[in-house]
C-alpha cells in the first residue's frame, strides 16, 4: 500500500487551493498570560475533497474548524476560502457538532429548516429541499417527530440535514458521531458516505478516531500537541464509492497503525513519496484513537 506523507499539504490538483490555510496561529490571552493553541498551521483543500483531521485530545483540532467556519479569529496568518479571506461565518458554510443541538419544542422538519426561518427565508424556497434530505438520511416518516422521540443517530441525522439545507459549498463536522455507541457510529458513517457521494460537498471533519477518519476521508491530516501544528498530510489509497467492507482489509488496519504511530510520536517531518510504504508501529493496530 502506498501513501503520501509531506510536512504540509502539498497542492494536488488545479483546483486545491478552494480552502487555503497560510501559517495559520492562534494565541488566546486572558490577562498578562496567554496559550498558544496553534502554529504555523498550513494546508490546502481541493474543492469537493473529504478532509479529516486528527491529533491528541485537546490539541486544537476544533479551535482550527472554527476558524476555517469564522467563528474563531485568527490572530495570526491567513485562511482564505473561495480566494476570499475568512473573517467571520458564512451561509455557504454547514456545520455540524458534537452535540444536535435540536429544539426540543420543534419537530423534526422544522429543526431542519431552522436555518431558513433564521434568514428570513419564505418556507417554500426550502421545505421540498428540506423533505429530500430527511428522505435520504432514512427519517421518512419522523417529520413530525420531535427530538426527545428520536435516538441518538436520528438527532444526529436531523443534524446533517439541517447543515445540509442552504446548499452550503462547505461541511465542517466537529467530532459529530463520538458520542454514539459503535454500532450506531458506524451507521452514520455510511449514511454521511451516502451523503458525500450524493452532494459532493467540500468536508473538513475533525475526530479521535483514526478507523473513522481512515474510512470517510480523501486525505487524513496529522496535528501535533499544543501549540499544534500540522506535521503529516496522508492521501487515503482507497478508491470510492467506497464501503464499511474497506475496514476489514489488511490494508486499511496497516494505515491506521501508520496514522496511530505519527500521533503517538507527534508524526513526521520526513518527506515521503509514493512507493516508501507506511511507517509502522511495531506490535501496534489499528483502531479507535
């Protein structure tokens, strides 16, 4: 199996630099102390790629998404989306947390279509948009459900949805599946390959499992410990449309001993190239980060 491993993401395609992150940094100050979560933070993402990040818990992963989503300042570099620097949230950004976030007094349609009520927007421009993705994630029938009916999967499905529903050109997903039990989790995870496929959407998609992030992502993105930076960009081999099959495979469980190894020893800033083959870990598999 052959994977790419650089220092920083290298361009892969004329139209890599959709999301474009420059020696990104991010001090937070509190009096006469300050932390410095990130450094020298720098990638690019094509248009249409599935991103995942991982890293050591508490190392800054969620503090990067955010700031890529304009909800966190930078305090130092660039990040630029569409060639337009990112200063604060867009509309033609999705995104999904840990945690639904539901309103538990408005049932499943009206969650979904929250955001449009938010804008302003007339129901009728978006409740047939609205119905196509409730159909697609398995909830037809539960429309008029409200949240306290629905499992912990279902929440999480009127979650995408609702991200989903201004036709964002971006999806950022903030450790969204690892509150579910395993069976659950790998249920989302086909449903969210199913999405993928269907819209195309540009993902960033941060989590703590490496299994996870090897199955949903075009490339994994490795991060340091604070102040992290990123140290490796690995290009995921397998093809798709792909499955939860691929997790079986000899192949898949030797890249995540590759990914839980640059984690374990805050990865690598050795270039590798196509051919070098996967460092590994002895005596280690792969797994749940």
């Amino acid at each position: 199996m052959d994977t790419l491993a650089l220092p920083f993401a290298a361009a892969a395609g004329t139209d890599s630099g959709f999301i474009q992150v420059r020696q990104a940094r991010k001090v937070y100050a509190s009096g006469d102390k300050s932390v410095e979560a990130l450094s020298d933070v720098s990638f690019d993402v094509a248009k249409g790629e599935f991103i995942a990040i991982l890293g050591p818990s508490g190392c800054g992963k969620s503090t990067l998404l955010m700031m890529c989503g304009g909800l966190e300042s930078v305090t130092g570099g660039t990040i630029e989306v569409a060639g337009s620097p990112m200063t604060g949230p867009r509309t033609s950004i999705g995104i999904m947390f840990q945690d639904p976030t539901l309103l538990p007094w408005k049932t499943v349609l009206q969650n979904v279509m929250f955001p449009a009520h938010i804008l302003g927007k007339p129901d009728a421009e978006y409740r047939d948009r609205a119905q196509r993705l409730v159909d697609m994630v398995g909830l037809h029938g539960f429309e008029n459900k409200r949240p306290h009916e629905l499992s912990g999967g279902m929440r999480q499905r009127v979650a995408i949805c609702r991200a989903l529903l201004n036709d964002p050109d971006i999806l950022l997903m903030d450790e969204p599946f690892s509150a579910l039990d395993a069976i659950t989790r790998d249920e989302m995870n086909e449903a969210l390959l199913d999405i993928w496929r269907e819209y195309g959407k540009t993902a960033l998609f941060v989590t703590h499992s490496i299994r996870e992030a090897v199955l949903l992502a075009d490339r994994v993105l490795v991060m340091t410990r604070r102040p992290a930076t990123v140290v490796a960009d690995i290009r995921v081999p397998f093809g798709r449309p792909r499955d939860i099959s691929v997790t079986e495979t000899p192949e898949f469980a030797r890249l995540c001993s590759e990914l839980r190894g640059m984690i374990e020893h805050g990865g690598t800033r050795r270039d590798r190239r196509p051919g070098d083959g996967p460092v590994l870990q002895p005596g280690r598999h792969g797994g749940e980060a």
